[in-house]
C-alpha cells in the first residue's frame, strides 16, 4: 500500500499541470501531518520529487511548497538530513525572487 502512496504522490509533484503539482504539495503536507513516519522513512525518493516544486516556474506552486516546507521542517526534524542540502539551495535560490509572496513564504 505504501508503494502505491509513494508512487501517486511522486507523480502528482512531478506533473506537468501546475494544478497537480499543487494538489501533490497539499498531499504531502498531508502525509507529513497524519503519517509523518511514511515521510520520513522515504524522505530522500519524495524530497526528489518535492525539491524542485521549491523552484517551480509558476508562482501558486512555489509559493504552495515554501510553505509547507515551512510546516513540515518540525515534524520531520532529524529525518530532513540526507535530503538537507538539496532542500536548502532550492529553496534559497527561490528567496532570489522579485514576486513577495514567494520571498514573504
């Protein structure tokens, strides 16, 4: 069953439609609040997928994953290290942003 998870919520943060990558982000911070162990134990095959929404070409999305890496950076504390460095650069770069509500999140 966790496969299966894994599997759509990589899919839907790896879309080509900017409306389910934002549902794939919701999901995920979904999971992060419910069933943060799932999250944890595949953090590295899903920050894969997720890292690249904090850079997003379209705004909404970006915005989306910079908050809810906001939320689930303590819930998952510890289990964020394999996945750290890549996470922090994408996310820095997006603070290079004119668009407030990318900078502001």
């Amino acid at each position: 069953e966790s496969e299966g998870l894994l599997k759509a919520l990589r899919e839907l943060l790896t879309a080509k439609e900017f409306k389910s990558r934002m549902e794939g982000v919701q999901l995920l911070r979904e999971h992060c609040e419910n069933n943060p162990l799932f999250i944890s134990t595949n953090v590295v095959q899903i920050f894969n997928s997720f890292a690249p929404r904090l850079q997003d070409c379209h705004k909404k999305v970006c915005q989306q994953a910079l908050k809810a890496l906001a939320f689930m950076i303590p819930i998952l504390k510890g289990a964020l290290h394999p996945v750290l460095d890549h996470v922090v650069t994408a996310a820095t770069e997006s603070l290079n942003t004119k668009h407030s509500g990318i900078y502001v999140a």
